[in-house]
C-alpha cells in the first residue's frame, strides 16, 4: 500500500459529530483533520448502494503519502455501515480514506466526531504497546481494525461468562472461525490470551515473556488487531481470573505480505 495524501479535503472534527453526503467513483476519498490533543474519535460510515470501507492513516514519516505501517485503523463491514471508536488517539493530523470495493460509482455518508479525554482504553493500550515491541524489532505498526475488535471483544467477554479458558470456545469454534464469523475474511490470522492481569501493561509482560504469543505479536504476516478486555467480578466457577484479555490479529485476503516467512499466526 502506497498512495499521496496531497488531494484530502479538510475536515473540522470536533466534539459536535461533522456529518457530510459525498459521492465515490472507482477511487478513493481521502479527508485531512487535525486532533490538537489526545481524543476520543467515534467515526460511522453509511454506505449508499455499492459497499465502501474506511481507513485512518497517520503520516508519520511525514513524507506526504501513506505507507505500510501508517494505517492506524480500518473497518471492511460486509453490512454497508462501517465503524471506528478509538479511546485516547494521540494528538496530531490524520488522514480518512473512503475506498470502494467495487468499480461501482456510489454515495454515502461520513460522521466523525472527536471528544477530549486524558484516558487510553485498555484495549487500545494493548495496541499501543504491541505497536511499540513491534517497532522495537523493525517491523511496522499494526493498524486497528473494527471487526478483529468485535471477535477479540466477543470472546473475552465468552472466556468469563462461559467459565472456559482456552482457545477452542465452548460452542467448539477455533480463533478463525471467530474471526471469520466477525466479518473479517483474512490471508493470515493469529489469537493471543492472557487472564488474570488487571492492566494492560500486564497482560503485555505475560505475552513477551511467552514464546508462542510473542511469536504472533513479531510475525510478518500480521498488518491489523482487535483487543478485547472484560472483567468479571465476582468471578464464580472453575476459573476466577476476572480479567480476560484478548488479541485477535490478521491480513485481509486480498493482501499478501512480503517478506514471506513461515507462518506464526494461522498454523501456529
């Protein structure tokens, strides 16, 4: 993935949600705004007709387009209503690229809002700290991505409810069932779960440590991730973790990464 960002129109996101109608041919949309500090973004795209997906891209290197590793967040709904809820973006300039899936020219309609906080999300501090190992080793950054969130999230809360504890759910699913059950059709994908920590950073020292799922969080393969996070008190049952902790990471189909390197993440 590589394009310019220099065609965005400028977007003012605040508090109040910026709703506009906009049209699509067999190109991408690309819309710039700027956070002046750390935020809540809530995003929803309305697909009209043919389907589109939405992505927010951060220029890091600043070199005026965007690059592997830049995506900061994705949705691909099958449904025609995307969505991206992040708690504790970092301040900076952001990029939302509208993309179709189809040669079909159609319209939609885009909402983004943004609310100042002071908090990072659990969920979202994992993908900050995965971030962070992963640059640490020279790989890029994973970019979030709304249906890995849902599966990751579904099943935490599915750990603590159900009193399982184990990568096989109670109704005999296995991660990519759950992934694919989710929306999310992938080349590659791969599951990490941690009970028992009671914060992020936490769950992140059990993972590195542990040779399996640090291997999932370093693979090649991987370009996007969902986390989950429930608790549960009281916590009755076989296992009485209370806190449950999910990472569902993954590759779109259409998407093949290079270096090819042996597979961590699904036969893993």
């Amino acid at each position: 993935m590589s394009f310019r960002l220099n065609s965005a129109q400028s977007l003012k996101v605040r508090s109040n949600p910026v709703r506009l109608n906009d049209r699509l041919g067999d190109d991408h949309k690309l819309y710039q705004f700027n956070l002046k500090q750390r935020s809540s973004l809530n995003l929803k795209l309305r697909s009209l007709g043919a389907n589109a997906d939405v992505e927010l891209i951060q220029d890091r290197d600043r070199d005026g387009r965007a690059e592997l590793g830049e995506t900061v967040a994705s949705s691909r709904s099958a449904s025609g209503l995307d969505a991206i809820d992040i708690q504790g973006l970092s301040a900076g300039t952001y990029f939302l690229r509208v993309l179709p899936k189809s040669d079909d020219a159609m319209r939609y309609r885009l909402q983004v809002a943004a609310t100042r906080t002071n908090k990072v999300s659990e969920a979202y501090e994992i993908v900050q700290r995965t971030n962070a190992f992963r640059e640490s080793k020279g790989l890029p950054a994973l970019a979030v991505n709304t249906q890995l969130t849902q599966a990751a999230h579904a099943y935490a809360r599915s750990l603590a409810i159900d009193d399982n504890w184990s990568h096989t759910g109670k109704d005999g699913s296995s991660p990519w069932d759950r992934i694919k059950a989710a929306g999310y059709d992938f080349s590659q994908a791969a599951e990490n779960l941690a009970a028992g920590h009671t914060t992020a950073e936490s769950a992140m020292r059990g993972w590195i440590n542990s040779p399996g799922h640090r291997a999932n969080m370093l693979a090649y393969q991987v370009q996007e991730i969902g986390v989950g996070y429930f608790v549960l008190k009281p916590d009755p049952g076989r296992f009485t973790f209370s806190s449950y902790w999910s990472q569902s990471m993954g590759t779109p189909i259409d998407v093949r990464v290079i270096p090819n390197v042996p597979d961590n993440g699904r036969n893993g």
